[in-house]
C-alpha cells in the first residue's frame, strides 16, 4: 500500500504510526487543496492521512474540522475520522495497539503541535518533539528535499531515541539554519506584519526569499492581538495563499479558520486554516476576512 498525506510534523507522525501497522512501499505527497478539488483520484491500494477524503481510498484518516460535514456523503470508507487535536491521534486511537506504545511521548507533543498548544519556551527554545516539528514545518521554509527529508525521517525515528535522532547532520544542518535565520526573520514580521485590532495581518508577497523561521513567532511579538492573517503566493505565483490562525498565547478569538475559510474553497482546523484565491480576488477577500475577525472577537 502507499500512504498519501501532506509534509508536516503530524502527517510525518501519522506516517509513522501506519508504517508501523501496515505494509507500506512508498510515502508520498499530496496538496490538501488537490484532493479537495478531485485533482487527485485514489485506488483501494491507497491509504490518505491527514488529507481530506477521497473517495476509492483503501483507508482514511483525518481531523480537520471541515470534513465533518462531508461525512453524510463518506458511506463506508474504511479507516477513522474524529475532531481531535492531530490526525496522528486518529491515527493511534484507531489501532489501538501495544506496538505503538513506544510512541506516546510522540503523539503527546504532536497534538499540542498540531493544536497550538504551545508555550513561549516551546517557540523561543524549543526541544525535543516540538523542535524537531519545526524541521518538518511547511511554514518554516526548509524547502530543498523536504520530501526525501521526511521518507527518511520516518523511519529512523524507529531505530534510535529522539536524543539521537536531533544529533544525526541531516536534522542538525535545519535545526542550525532556523537558528542562524531567526533574527532576520524576526525582522521581516517587523517590517511585514501589522495590526489591525485584534488582527495581525502579515503580507509577505512582496518578498522573493523569506528566511525560514518559527509560524507561532509573530504572536510573542503582537500579544495583544488573538489571531494572524498571514498572506503569500501560491505556487507559480498562480493564486494567493491566506493563512488564517488563532493566537496561541491570546486565547479569545472565537472564529472557528476552518469552517470560516472552507466558504472560501478552503478548511482546516477550528484554531487555524487556509484557503487559495484567484489573484484578481484576493485583495477584497483578504479584507473581507479580517474584518470578520474583527467582528466576531
């Protein structure tokens, strides 16, 4: 079988929980946006974490907040769907085998992850689980073989302790870059990112090169505001990415990003989500957004 999901620190643990379970030939990748639009068709043999459903998949695994209207239509897939804080724990409460025991320190740190549990130490210092993610963020722009990264890491998470596996050159080498560039891009959120009421909104399409950095650090710096607007070009620059969250520190916002952005041909979680608009209709529709978390503070 294949495992299809999207290159991040809960689709890599998901990976790791199924690898364990099932007899899996290949990892691959597939844009949630792809196979919410059907440009992704899935055979018996395939198995989608983290991703949203499409039908003929062999297994299915998910959490996001904007499928669960979809589940009406789902009759009989096979695998597990839940409101929960990682697909990773879908994934494991599924299962419910001795063989994934080794990894519940795991799935603890990735649901506060995935979540946005997190502390400030957990984005200034992080360590263990939640450093690691950070190499495995989409968001921190650590590129360049991601994929052949994150096949790798997948299983040798399985050989050696944690301890070991953030010493191997291969997790050093981005674990040094994030902190070499955390400066600078500190310094573009200064330059980029502004606030709106209890928004911030962060528009970073002017930029040709972003240096990587930590997604929860614009909230350490705007501690007043209760939720980011973060925008960016899609691929090829074919459509605009917005990028909606909650603050993870200022609790209050009440939006609920996925179903919010889900109108927009988008989904995602109730704390945070995305959607792709045409470029001819981005401008009114970032405006749009943001001031209905404006209003619905």
């Amino acid at each position: 079988m294949r495992i299809f999901t999207r290159g991040d620190l809960d689709g890599f643990a998901c990976s790791v929980l199924v690898t364990t379970m099932e007899s899996v030939k290949e990892i691959m990748f597939v844009h949630p946006k792809d196979a919410q639009d059907g440009r992704f068709e899935a055979t018996s043999e395939d198995i989608l974490v983290n991703l949203p459903y499409v039908k003929g998949c062999g297994l299915w695994f998910d959490h996001h907040i904007s499928e669960e209207k979809k589940l009406k239509d789902m009759k009989g897939f096979k695998g597990a769907y839940a409101v929960a804080p990682s697909a990773a724990r879908v994934v494991f409460n599924y299962y419910r085998s001795p063989k994934l025991d080794t990894y519940k320190e795991m799935l603890h740190d990735i649901d506060r992850f995935d979540s946005g549990q997190l502390t400030t130490e957990d984005v200034v210092d992080p360590k263990g689980w939640i450093l690691l993610g950070y190499t495995l963020d989409p968001r921190s722009g650590l590129g360049p073989e991601f994929q052949k990264y994150f096949r790798w890491l997948v299983e040798y998470v399985k050989e050696v302790p944690l301890e070991k596996v953030l010493e191997h050159r291969e997790v050093k080498k981005r674990i040094d870059k994030l902190r070499a560039e955390q400066a600078e891009f500190t310094q573009i959120l200064k330059e980029h990112a502004k606030q709106d009421g209890n928004v911030v909104l962060t528009d970073l399409r002017h930029l040709n090169n972003v240096p990587t950095g930590n997604r929860f650090l614009v909230y350490t710096m705007f501690p007043q505001a209760n939720a980011e607007v973060r925008i960016f070009w899609g691929k090829a620059k074919q459509n605009v990415v917005i990028a909606c969250g909650h603050s993870i520190f200022n609790r209050t916002c009440k939006s609920n990003m996925g179903r919010m952005l889900a109108e927009y041909g988008g989904g995602g979680h109730t704390g945070a989500g995305t959607c792709q608009v045409p470029t001819e209709k981005s401008e009114q529709t970032i405006k749009e957004i943001i001031q209905r978390l404006k209003e619905n503070t």
